[in-house]
C-alpha cells in the first residue's frame, strides 16, 4: 500500500489482487452457502471503497486492520440493505433467557455479613429455618434443642437484627 501510495501501478494492481484474494475468504466465512452468490459484489464494493478512501490510510497502522475494518463495515451494509437477521432456534433459548443470579448472591453476602453480627446459635438457626428451608423442628434437632427454644432464639435473633438494621434507629446522624 505504501509503494501504491508512492505511485507504483504494478504494486497497487498487486495489492488490489491479494485483498480480492483475502476478501473472498473473508466474505465466504461470514456469509456461508445461502449468501455466496453476494461474495464477489462485496469484494468488489470493499475494493472500490479502499480505493476512493486510500487517502485516509495512515502508514503508521497496519494495512489489514484497516482494509478488514471497511470490509465489515460493507458486510454490515449488507445485511441491512437485505434485511437478514440473524435468529436463534428455540432450543438454544436457554442462554437467552439465563437466570441473572449476581443479585441473589449479593444479597445472600449481606444476609451472611448481617448474620455474622448475632451469636452462632441464633444464626445458625435463622440460617436454616428462614434461608435454607428447614422446619424448626428439624433445625432444633440439628442443634440440641427444643422446638420452643428454637422459636425464641430465632425470634430474638430476628428483633437483634432489626433493631441494629433498622431505620431512623441508628446514631449516625
């Protein structure tokens, strides 16, 4: 490109052979069998757009970046002059439709976090009961205690956190 710009034809004619050789590549990989018949119509736009905007090339860069960068821009022209757009199969909805769990575990760090300022026992339990799932019943079993003791460690642990956690309660005014 540098030789074309300085005026030498026969590298310019050189150069304009290669690209139509690496542009056919280029376009076949993006377009597939469907689209081929459009290969050489966009080799042929991407060749003439290089060649009216040569100009702008800075020899500083490299020659490929900027060639490919305006061979996708007329790939993009393309599939918006023909409408195509590009779907995903009903199957492969599932990473479309992921469940988004940065909220959830976020949350679970502050309940964790809030849960670290109660003694073990009372944590532990709320943990099981109101996190986890487990009956009082069970979670009592799990620690040693009874079911009525359960509910008051709980039940004390839960009024500790929301008097330190409430607002409008804090001295940090």
């Amino acid at each position: 490109m540098l030789a074309a710009l300085g005026g030498d034809a026969a590298a310019y004619r050189r150069l304009l052979d290669e690209l139509g050789r690496l542009l056919k590549a280029y376009f076949a990989r993006r377009l597939g069998a469907a689209l081929a018949a459009n290969r050489d119509d966009l080799v042929q736009e991407t060749l003439m757009a290089i060649h009216t905007r040569r100009l702008t090339y800075d020899p500083t860069q490299r020659f490929t970046a900027w060639a490919y960068a305006i061979a996708r821009y007329k790939l993009i022209d393309h599939y918006r002059r023909s409408r195509i757009r590009y779907t995903v199969p009903l199957e492969d909805d599932a990473a479309l439709f992921a469940r988004d769990e940065a909220g959830d575990t976020a949350a679970r760090m502050d309940v964790e976090v809030a849960l670290a300022t109660l003694p073990a026992r009372p944590a532990d339990l709320i943990r099981q009961v109101r996190l986890e799932g487990a009956s009082i019943a069970e979670a009592a079993r799990k620690v040693g205690m009874t079911e009525t003791a359960a509910k008051v460690s709980i039940h004390r642990g839960l009024k500790a956190l929301a008097a330190r956690f409430a607002p409008g309660d804090r001295d940090d005014r």
